[in-house]
C-alpha cells in the first residue's frame, strides 16, 4: 500500500473521531474572516478543499449564507458528516490531485491543512490547479506545518492509524504562489497545542490571484 492510500483510509476510518476533537476548534477563525472580508462579494462562490466533516463550510456559511459552497474529499464518511452538518452546501468525493475534473471555477479557495498531505510535486500541482479554478481576483487560503521537507513521514494516532505528513517551506510555498500568479500573501502563524501537550506552529497563507497575468500551464 503506498503512502497516499494509507493516509486515505486512515481519513475515513477516523472520520467521526475527527469530527468530534476538530468541528468546533476556533483557533483559526479570525483567518477565516480574513478570507470572508477578501471574497469578491457576498454571494461569493466557494470551494472547500479537503473539507473534512465540514466544519469550516459551517463556519463560512454562518458568517454568510448567501455563499456558494462545494466542498470535496477523498475520504467518504468525511462526506457523509460534511452533508449531514451543511444542509445548503455540496460535496463530493473527489482526490484533491485531481482538481482537473472540476470544469467549474470558483471566487474563493479555501485548503484547511489539506498540503501537509501533498508531496512537494503534488503541492505545487495543486497550487497550479487552484489558479485554474480561480477566477480573477479570486482568494486562496493555505494552511500548513512549515519544517524540512527532508523529515516529512508517517505520524501515528492513538488508536495506531497513520497518516503521511509532509512539512513544506514558507519561503518555497511562496516562491511557487508567485510563480501561478498569486500575489505576495497575508500570513498568519498560530501555536497548537497537541495531544501531548507539546506545540507546534501552524502557518496559513492567503493570497489572491492576480488580474490579467498569462501562466504558462505545467
């Protein structure tokens, strides 16, 4: 089973678990009204990446009902919560590496800790695929764990179900965001305290794409 798979059915076994630890943390939801505040309008469309049980679709559809979401996951049960907890929005299973499918586009990306799934080859594909999605002066949102890409590996839980974590690089990520025709972004950095009481430092980015500038496609 390679590493992707693993990480895939893990999601799913945990789903509920998930939900339960995760659906009502507010450590980030100031960088959420951040990203609500920079949406072209009100009646903004939104496409959630890697959208879990749904909570963030939740927290934006609170803020702003007359938003438009989709949410997408690869893990079914994630699905299943996300529907049952947002009667108004859509989701569908869908592997994130495969943004190409989608043949709509959006005002809004939002990616909840979704890249420290991703190899540094599938971030940067996905980073160009949101440029696609993305009409102009359309917000993206990226959260992740910065650290050396080098000690990216398999984290284990509780219960012995293991996950692939890659850390990525501020400096890289935003290398590569200019590169698909993002603006410099805002950035945020919150401590995290886990399970074992030890911290962490989670950074998210949000950017927009730029008006009016040619990417060659990759």
């Amino acid at each position: 089973m390679n590493k992707y798979q693993e990480t895939f059915n893990t999601w799913n076994s945990i789903a509920k678990r998930y939900e339960d630890a995760f659906f009502d943390l507010d450590l980030y939801n100031d960088t959420y009204n951040f990203f609500l505040d920079n949406l072209p309008g009100k009646k903004s469309k939104v496409l959630d990446v890697g959208c879990g049980s749904g909570n963030i679709t939740k927290y934006l559809l609170d803020k702003n009902p007359n938003l438009t979401i989709k949410g997408i996951d690869i893990s079914k049960n994630m699905i299943d919560l996300a529907k049952k907890n947002n009667k108004t929005a859509e989701f569908e299973i869908m592997d994130i590496r495969n943004l190409n499918q989608l043949k709509e586009t959006f005002d809004g990306i939002i990616c909840g800790f979704c890249i420290p799934y991703l190899s540094k080859e599938d971030c940067s594909k996905f980073i160009s695929g949101c440029n696609h999605l993305l009409n102009d002066n359309g917000i993206l949102y990226l959260s992740f764990v910065e650290g050396d890409y080098e000690k990216s590996g398999f984290i284990s839980g509780s219960t012995g179900d293991r996950v692939y974590f890659y850390y990525h690089n501020l400096k890289n990520l935003k290398i590569q965001l200019e590169t698909y025709n993002f603006d410099t972004p805002a950035i945020y950095q919150k401590q995290y305290t886990k399970s074992d009481y030890s911290s962490e430092t989670h950074s998210i980015l949000i950017t927009r794409k730029v008006k009016y500038r040619e990417v060659n496609r990759t």
